[in-house]
C-alpha cells in the first residue's frame, strides 16, 4: 500500500509539473502563474474528474448535436426570463440565386438533415406567455456519460444559476413540489451579480409517481385568465404561479 501511495504521489507531481510548464508557456504574466498553485494548495487530494471537469461550453466532450440541442431548447427561454426577443432569421437570397450544383430548388429541400428537423421541432411558436413549447428536457444515459456536467455548463453559459436537486432524496410530493417552486420562483441572490435559476433534477426515474405527478402539474398550470372571482386568485395565489424558468432532468433509464 505504502508503494502504491508513494507511486501515485509521484505520479501527480509529474502531471502538476507538466500543467504548470504549459500554463506558464501560454501565459508568461505572473498573474497567470499563482492561480493554479493556489488552486492546488486549497485541494491536494481533489479528485481528478473533479479537477479536470469542464468549466466552459467548448470543453465539453460530450455530442456536439445534443450539446446544440440544448442549448437551443434553453435559448428559447430568453423572451420570458431576460425579457429578450426572440432573433427573426434573414433570408439568404444569393444562395437561393446560385443553388450548389445547379440543382432545382424542390429537389434540394425535399431531404432535411437530423439538425434541420430538431432545429423546426425547437423552433415552434412560443405560447401566449412567451414560454417555449417544450418547458423540460430530459437528458439520459448511462451514468458517466456527462449529462450532469452538460446541464451545469450550458445553463451556466446562457447565463443561470443551476440548482441541482436529487428527486430520488425527496421522497416526499410535498418536499418535492416544495423544492422545485422555491428553484423556480425565486430569485438567486449571489452578492451584487444576480442570476436567474435553472432547476437540474437528477436521478429522476427514481422519484416516485406522485412526486412526477406534482411537477407535471407545475409543468401544466395555467395562469387562469378571465377567472375575476376572488376565491379564485385567493387559490391560485396558494397554489403558485406560471413556471417561468427552465427545469432541466436527468435519468440513467427512460
């Protein structure tokens, strides 16, 4: 056991020597030269999945297609959630003039590739509450393929707050619906920089069917219009308000 220890701690060594010769390679400045020290220091015994995770959208390793998929589906959130509006494509008229290989056009539209038909699917019109069609996705697979690392970077590049809950812990409906409205609801304070939540529920297919029946109604609530009467909003108000943020689940088994 001693040997193997004493291996393995030459073996980091070696590895931290080899990254700080490359980091201080590509940048000369000193600044850059402390950071990862210090990182090094605070966690001697981090482990490496969690040391070398990806931090940013172009170090994901994962499929570039479900990757855009994603990010796309969590793009369309941006009209409700950062009041932005929605990007009108224009239309390319000197690649309808000049079409490749001088082919008519009904014969070039009449197959679409895989992202062209996801991209239509995505692309529907938002409802009347500026909500895309589709208010979760499911992201499945065995464990170890990245999907918890996929959520956490892409909703952190659209610019959220992810807040990770583990459906298969709160085995309670009650809990649970508790859980998923304060994530939705409310705001996240984090000092001076304020960002809105993205919910990621993980483990999934292990919550049982009442709790999936709480947030298929979350999922499904409306916003009652034309109900003037006051017991009504008294209910309404008891019950929660119109999902407004993006819930992101994750499963081993679909």
């Amino acid at each position: 056991r001693r040997c193997v220890l004493e291996a393995s701690q030459q073996l980091t060594e070696i590895i931290n020597s080899c990254l700080e010769s490359e980091t201080s390679a590509e940048s000369p400045e000193p600044s850059g030269e402390v950071e990862p020290a210090v990182e090094e220091e605070s966690a001697p015994h981090c482990l490496w999945v969690d040391k070398f995770t990806p931090r940013r959208y172009m170090e994901l390793l994962s499929d570039d297609y479900t990757n855009r998929c994603l990010l796309k589906w969590l793009k369309l959130w941006d009209t409700v959630v950062f009041g932005k509006e929605k990007a009108v494509k224009k239309a390319k008229p000197s690649a309808e003039a000049q079409p490749p290989f001088s082919q008519p056009k009904e014969q070039q539209s009449k197959w679409k590739t895989k992202v062209q038909l996801t991209e239509e699917i995505l692309e529907a019109e938002l409802d009347q509450y500026k909500r895309p069609k589709y208010k979760v996705a499911l992201l499945c697979g065995p464990p170890g393929l990245g999907k918890t690392t996929l959520a956490h970077v892409i909703a952190k590049h659209a610019g959220y707050n992810a807040v990770e809950m583990n459906a298969s812990d709160d085995r309670s409906p009650e809990v649970f619906k508790t859980r998923i409205e304060a994530a939705t609801q409310m705001k996240s304070v984090l000092g001076a920089n304020e960002k809105p939540n993205c919910l990621i529920i993980d483990e999934i297919d292990g919550a049982p069917s009442a709790s999936i029946n709480v947030l298929l109604n979350i999922i499904h609530r409306k916003d009652g219009e034309g109900e003037a009467a006051a017991g009504a909003g008294r209910r309404r108000r008891r019950e929660g308000g119109l999902l407004l943020r993006p819930i992101i689940c994750i499963c081993n088994d679909q």
